[in-house]
C-alpha cells in the first residue's frame, strides 16, 4: 500500500473536494506550537506588609501641678514599656502643648531621648520646661513617639488648666514704677550671617506706679553691660504698664554681616532714657547668650 507523507496529506483533502464540487474545502486545524519568548505567567500572591513588632506605650503622665500659669516651671514624667514582640528602636519623645488633643501643630516644650527598649522593658522619663504665655483654660500636654527607625505615633496626652499668674506682692518700699525683664527667649541661641533671630520677653512693673510710654532697645554686645561700643538691634514700645501688670513684646533682627564670628549677649534693655521714675533702675536690663558663626 502507498503511503502518503502527513504533510501531503491536507493538500489531497482540499483537491478532493473540489474536484466533487462540494464548495469551500473544510479548515484542516493543526497544533499551534507556543512561540520560545512567550513565557506562561504564573500567578503571583499579594505580599502582606510587615506588621509591627513593638509597640512603644505610655503608661503613666503626670505633672507636678495641673494648674500651672504661664512662666511657671513644669516638670514632666512619662513610663513608658516596649509591649511588642522585638526590641524597640531608639527615639524621642517630644512634648507639646496645644488647645486640642494630638495636635501636631501644637507649641514644642521639651524632649528626651529614648535608648532601644527590650521587650517588656521599661523607661521612666522626666521632662522639665517653663510654661510659654497662652490664654487661661484646658489645654493638652500631647506625647509623640519618634522612633530612628522611621516610626512615629502619639502615645500619650495629660489635660492641665492653665490659669492666671498670681498676683504680685509688691514690697513696701515700692511705692514708684519699678520695670523688669520677667522672661526672655532668643528663638535661636547661634546663627550666622543674616539669619534672622526673635525676641520674646516678659515684661513686668512690679512697682507701685503706672510707668508709661515705655521704650524697649535690643542691642549686641560682647559682655552683659550696656555701653557704647553695643550695637543697636531693634526697639519696642510699651503704651503703659499699671503696678504689678506685665505684657509680652515680641521683636527680631537679623544678624549683620560685617559683625566678627564669637560669643556675644542680646541685651533688653528697659527705658533706656530713663523717662518713667522708677524705684530701682539697676534692674532694667537682661542679657541673653548668643553665639555668631561664620558661613561654611
């Protein structure tokens, strides 16, 4: 018997057909081979994301008093305990102070570093800041962890109310005005050259007598004593100050260019033309460190 080859064989199908007159030759299907460079994909799992392996909490907050006034000083405890599986990171936790709970916007006070924790392990913190100026009511001292690894979370807030300062107990011998500097912060205690630094002070007359139309000058100088060598900074003005009153002046300068790299004082320097009689006027300056540095 002939045989005849496969590959002969779908040509002999299709001329038979025609040859009977039956119309189009039927479709012949032959295996489609997979071209190499098309690879079946296999698919794949979702990947889960790494769950946390510790977990930093607060477990107990307090204050030495819930009712602190602006300028008191406030010392701060947290305990903290690694609840996680792993030892924590090293970190920080930041304090701050704001109207309403977890507020990242909230004003910095204090921080403190945390070395790693073990699992299970404890660390009790202590914080200490002076009170900035706000407005009396509730406000929160809010905790935030801030881990090295990159983590970061609130672990703790304690409510204080915070209320009006005492009032001052004026000395007999008081009876003229009497101006102080209550309390002074520089926003940077080093800059460089042309950097701009803030002034905030307290100012207060802890005399008897209204002291008026008060004049504030801020000055760089190179010890804690006005002279004339001092270079002037800026200047503020106070309406008026009634017996034991005090307000909070607020002032900037930047850095001169032309001033040598060192250690210097900002000096707040209270009615510096001796406009108001005053009690005591040996008291009407307040120096505050700071340091100029050279640009890299």
């Amino acid at each position: 018997m002939m045989r005849i080859s496969t590959h002969l064989f779908p040509l002999f199908v299709s001329l038979a057909w025609c040859i009977s007159g039956c119309g189009q030759p039927p479709h012949v299907f032959e295996e489609e081979t997979p071209h190499p460079t098309q690879a079946r994909q296999q698919p794949t799992e979702p990947t889960q994301p790494d769950e946390e392996t510790f977990n930093i909490q607060c477990e107990t907050l307090h204050t030495n008093t819930d009712h602190p006034y602006p300028g008191q000083k406030v010392t701060f405890s947290a305990q903290l305990r690694n609840a996680g599986e792993t030892p924590s990171s090293p970190g920080k936790l930041v304090y701050r102070l704001s109207t309403h709970r977890f507020d990242r916007q909230g004003r910095y006070l204090n921080h403190d570093l945390i070395p790693a924790l073990p699992e299970g392990g404890q660390s009790t913190q202590f914080a200490h800041f002076t009170l900035p100026h706000t407005t009396p009511g509730r406000h929160y001292i809010s905790v935030r962890w801030e881990g090295q690894d990159g983590s970061s979370r609130w672990v703790g807030i304690h409510p204080i109310t915070v209320t009006e300062p005492p009032p001052l107990q004026l000395p007999p011998q008081a009876q003229k005005a009497d101006l102080i500097v209550e309390q002074s912060l520089l926003s940077r205690r080093q800059a460089q050259y042309a950097e701009h630094v803030s002034i905030t002070s307290n100012i207060r007359n802890i005399g008897k007598e209204e002291a008026s139309k008060v004049r504030v000058r801020y000055y760089l100088s190179r010890d804690h004593i006005l002279s004339s060598s001092d270079r002037y900074l800026s200047y503020d003005t106070i309406k008026s100050l009634k017996g034991g009153q005090f307000c909070t002046k607020q002032a900037g300068f930047h850095v001169p260019h032309n001033q040598l790299p060192g250690d210097y004082f900002v000096l707040i320097v209270i009615d510096p033309l001796e406009k108001n009689d005053e009690f005591n006027k040996k008291n009407n300056i307040k120096a505050l460190p700071f340091s100029i540095h050279r640009q890299p």
